[in-house]
C-alpha cells in the first residue's frame, strides 16, 4: 500500500465497516473469539511435529549443532513460536525469518494464521532456506512493539536481522510466491515438459519466459522483475517444448514473455520491449481475472488496483451466474481502462460499505456501480445490467458522458413544514434556485451536538415565521449528496443570500440563538422587517 490515497481508501472502507456492523465487536463477542479458538487449535495441530528436541533447539535459538542447515529445513513444517525471550536470538541467528504478528481475537489474524501455516509446509517442501513464525502480540506486547508491530495481523520479513514490510497477497499460494521471490529464488527453472506439466497443475497464474540462455539483459530485466513483482511466480526455460505446454500459441522467436492465468482470457503475450518496468506495467493490466470476485483475502489487492476506473456488481450469486458471461465479454473490450468486481450482496462486510456510499444499502437487486480509482467518484447504471447497457455503460464512463451519481433519499411532502427537509434530488430547486433566502442546517443521525443545533433552527424557524423571503431547510447528509455541498464538520449552518447562491456564508455551529437571530435580522432584507421582537 504505497500510494496514500490507496491506503485512505482503505481506511475509509475500512471505517465504515467498522460503523455499520456494531455485531463485529471484536474483543468480547464470545462467537467470534471461540471461532478462532477453533482454527487456533487447528493450527496447534498443523504444528504437530516428529522431533520435539529440534523444536526445543529452535525455539531457544540454538540449532542443534549436528547440522544447521538441516534442522532449519527439517523444521519448516512447524511456525515456530515466538515470545519475549527467544525472539530476538531467532531473528539475528536466522538469515531469513517471516514473522507474523497476531492477536487471538483478531478475525483477520485467525483468517490468515491457516494461511501461514500452510505456507510454511508448503515451503518447507520446496526447501525454502525461510524461517515462519509467529507472535502473540496480546500476550507479548513489549516484544510485539519493539518490532514495530501496530496492527494485526502484521507480517514482517527479517533478512539478516533486518526487516521489511510484507507486500504479498494473504493465501498459501502467494504467500509462498512471496517469500521466494525474497530470499533468493525469484524464478522457477523448468528443463522438460514433464516439470513444466506439474508446475501448471499447482498454479493457477504465472508469467513464462522463454529464453535462449539465462543470461544478458534481457533475462537480467526479466529477473528484477520477478523479484519486484510481488504476486506473480515467474518461471524460465530454455525448451520450446515446455514452454509450448504452458502456454500453447507461443511465438517462435525467444525471448518470449507471456501470462498465463485460470479463467477464459488464459494467455496473454507480453509484447513490448523486454525492460523491467515494461514488464511489471503488463501485469498490472493483465493480473487481475475479467471479473475479479471481492473476498476478504484480495481486497487489498483489489482496491489497490490503479485502473482508472471499477465496475463493481453487487448480486447474489444466483443472479449473478448468467451475467458473468456478459460481463467477461464487457471486460475483454475494457482492457486495461476498467476493471470488474463482483460482490456476492449477502457477504455484509464486503458489499455494505460500498452500497452504504450509494445509499443503497437495503437494495434487494442486483447494483452496478463504478467508482474512480480514488472512490472520490462514483456512478449508477440505472437499468438492468443487460450486456448492451453494460457496454453503454462503461464507454460512457471512458467518455464522460455518464452522469455522476449522488445519493438521495426519496422526495418528501414539504407541505406545511416549518423547516423544509431538502433531499439531494431537491437540493437544486429548494436552495441553489429558489429565489428565496435559504437558512440551511446539515446534520447526520450520528453527529452529537446536530440534536441541539435542530432544536435551535426549529426556534428560528417559528421565531421568523412572518418571514416572507426567508426558508427554514436541514438535509441529512449521511443519505443526500450534491456537488455543491461540501460539507466535512457536522452540524453546519449555511445561509444562502438570495442574491448570490454561489457563496452561502457558513454560522458557527456554537452559535447562540441570540446570535443567530442577529445574524438573520441583518441579512434578510429590510421590507422583512416583520420580525421586530428580540429573541
Ligand atoms: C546475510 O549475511 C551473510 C553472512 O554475513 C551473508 O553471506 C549473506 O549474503 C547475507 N544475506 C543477505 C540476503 O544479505
Ligand atoms: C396543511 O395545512 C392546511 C391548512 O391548515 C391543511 O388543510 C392541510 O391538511 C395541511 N397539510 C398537511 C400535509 O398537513
């Protein structure tokens, strides 16, 4: 998460989450912390292991002097657990260690620790020269904090006792992906069909490079890329024939570059000159499947993406089976400019906070939206998500034709009102073009102090009632948008002149009733001088 307005995204997800779903209390629910007491101890047994005398060693920080080497390797299988007092000595005494920092009643930590877990099996396999292990940060927060460690889960990767944040993905796959690229094998080396068969049967992407020899500049841009690249196994052979197993419309001339990925758009060649940062642009546009489905585990990964722009489709995933072929084809013309989500509706954590930003969070139907890379924009297909209108849709979004969408609540019966209440789709005709003086309060149904600043402008409002070019309006904000109401502090009083909508002048919020009538006194015209009694 390099890039700031990435990570405020995140926050901002994250945020309403957190706002939206009061159940997901994390320290006390006893359903959630006995859920991961589940999968806790289903690690435990993951880290079952033969030789309890080498865990003994290890977890001491003095391999058993047989045979270093060995014992690290042997060892692999088990994460190895950290406290206050072995930590560091198995940090300095091993050349590489993946450290994971966690709390028991974390979700995301008890959701990643199976992860790791198999990783570190996985990897031990391959006889990955990597250290796993784990630390309580609950039960051992000095050691947790002396490493930096704030949130959880964290995963830090120490080479030679220094460490690096992790930029990997969170399954065992890349996790393992990650970790190789990082300590020394970036790429894997395939000499025959038979190796290059088993190697597709246990990935579902990879990039191919086919090369006369693994040397000059060419493969050596290949290789930074493959260490740089922090998702993707790469993979190098000089045999025509391997190559041609894993990727079956190959060019003749080598090098060759190309993507292979599970899903219908399978293979894609890399066409450019063969230059690192060329490489690494290719993937950015081409990793990601047509239609990516949101999980918890890619999310990251997902809003990270530096396409302009996502279509995101909320539906079950009923409805959502005889759109997805559609959608692929949609997707295969969009390329590289647009990428598409689903969201399966009934999964809460992931489909609230975005409908939430439409304001369509009781929809029952199927939504299409998109946002800009920055979610700062945000757009609605307002028909059903037919492939023509889809297509319409998102041309439109390449365009600039297709309307900004700002959320509104449905139209209310003003009449007879003191105080007006202005929904987004009103906000134009009640204030921006009234010809009226426009005294309006913005409040949302959380905000603390919005009960008092109410109770004042329904004062007001009675107060002033004779008022003939004076209107009393309040909009909720938490449900209504305009483009021309930028408002960050809640409550906030704005009153809009008459004679210049443009520039609505803004009241403290603190003001005093008395203050305020002064205010509205002065600024309504004089021939409104109905309004003579002191407050
Ligand atoms: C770690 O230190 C050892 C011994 O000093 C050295 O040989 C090795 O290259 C270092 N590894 C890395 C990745 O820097
Ligand atoms: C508004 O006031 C008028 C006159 O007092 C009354 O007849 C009418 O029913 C009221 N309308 C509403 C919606 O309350």
């Amino acid at each position: 998460m390099s890039n700031p307005l990435h990570f405020s995204l995140l926050l901002l997800l994250l945020l309403l989450l957190l706002l939206l779903t009061p159940s997901l209390s994390f320290a006390t629910d006893p359903a959630t912390s006995s859920d991961v007491g589940d999968e806790l101890s289903e690690i435990e047994e993951l880290q079952a292991i033969d030789d309890q005398e080498e865990l003994d060693n290890l977890q001491n920080g003095t391999p058993s002097p047989s045979s270093g080497a060995s014992v690290l390797s042997k060892a692999q299988r088990i994460v190895v657990e950290l406290n206050n007092d072995n930590t560091q000595k198995i940090i300095d005494q091993n050349g590489f260690v993946l450290l994971l920092g966690y709390t028991p009643w974390c979700p995301r930590s008890a959701e990643l620790m199976p992860q790791f877990a198999e990783s570190a099996n996985l990897l031990n396999d391959l006889g990955s020269p990597l250290l796993m292990a784990k630390l309580d940060a609950e039960r051992y927060p000095k050691t947790a904090s002396s490493l930096g460690i704030k949130g959880y889960p964290t995963l830090l990767l120490f080479i030679n006792g220094t460490s690096q944040p992790y930029t990997g993905g969170f399954t065992a796959e890349e996790i393992v992906i990650w970790a190789r690229k990082k300590t020394g094998e970036p790429v894997v080396r395939l000499n025959s069909v038979s190796e290059a068969e088993a190697f597709a049967k246990k990935y579902s992407m990879f990039v191919v490079g086919l090369f006369e020899d693994f040397e000059g500049p060419q493969y050596d841009e290949y290789i930074k890329a493959a260490i740089l690249d922090s998702e993707i196994q790469f993979v190098e052979t000089k045999s025509d024939e391997a190559a041609k197993s894993l990727f079956p419309d190959i060019k003749p001339a080598k090098p060759f570059v190309g993507l292979v990925k599970s899903e219908p758009e399978r293979y894609t060649s890399f066409e450019e000159p063969l230059e690192m940062d060329n490489i690494l642009q290719f993937l950015e546009h081409n990793k990601f499947p047509l239609v990516t489905t949101l999980t918890e585990l890619n999310s990251v990964k997902v809003y990270s993406s530096k396409l302009k722009y996502q279509v995101y489709v909320f539906a079950e995933p009923d409805e959502f089976k005889p759109l997805l072929q559609s959608l692929q084809e949609v997707a295969k013309k969009f390329k590289s400019k647009i990428m598409f989500i689903y969201v399966d509706i009934t999964e809460e954590n992931l489909a609230k906070p975005f409908l939430t930003l439409l304001g369509l969070e009781d929809s029952q139907k199927t939504v299409v939206a998109a946002f800009d890379s920055k979610i700062s924009t945000k757009y609605l297909l307002g028909s059903e998500p037919t492939p023509s209108k889809l297509e319409d849709f998102c041309s439109g979004l390449l365009d600039g034709t297709v309307p900004m969408y700002y959320k509104s609540q449905t139209i209310p019966d003003n009449e007879n009102a003191s105080v007006h209440v202005v929904v987004g789709k009103t906000f134009d005709d009640l204030v921006l073009s009234s010809s009226k003086n426009v005294f309006l309060e913005v409040f949302t149904p959380w905000c603390i102090a919005c009960d008092a600043a109410s109770k004042q402008v329904e004062k007001l409002a009675k107060h002033f009632k004779g008022l003939k070019n004076l209107i009393f309006a309040r909009i909720d904000a938490s449900v209504n948008e305009h483009p021309k109401l930028q408002v960050t502090d809640y409550p906030a009083l704005l009153f809009y002149p008459a004679a210049d909508k443009s520039n609505p002048i803004k009241l403290p919020s603190k003001s005093s009733l008395k203050d305020l009538g002064a205010f509205i006194k002065k600024n309504v015209k004089a021939e409104e001088h109905a309004a003579k009694d002191e407050l």
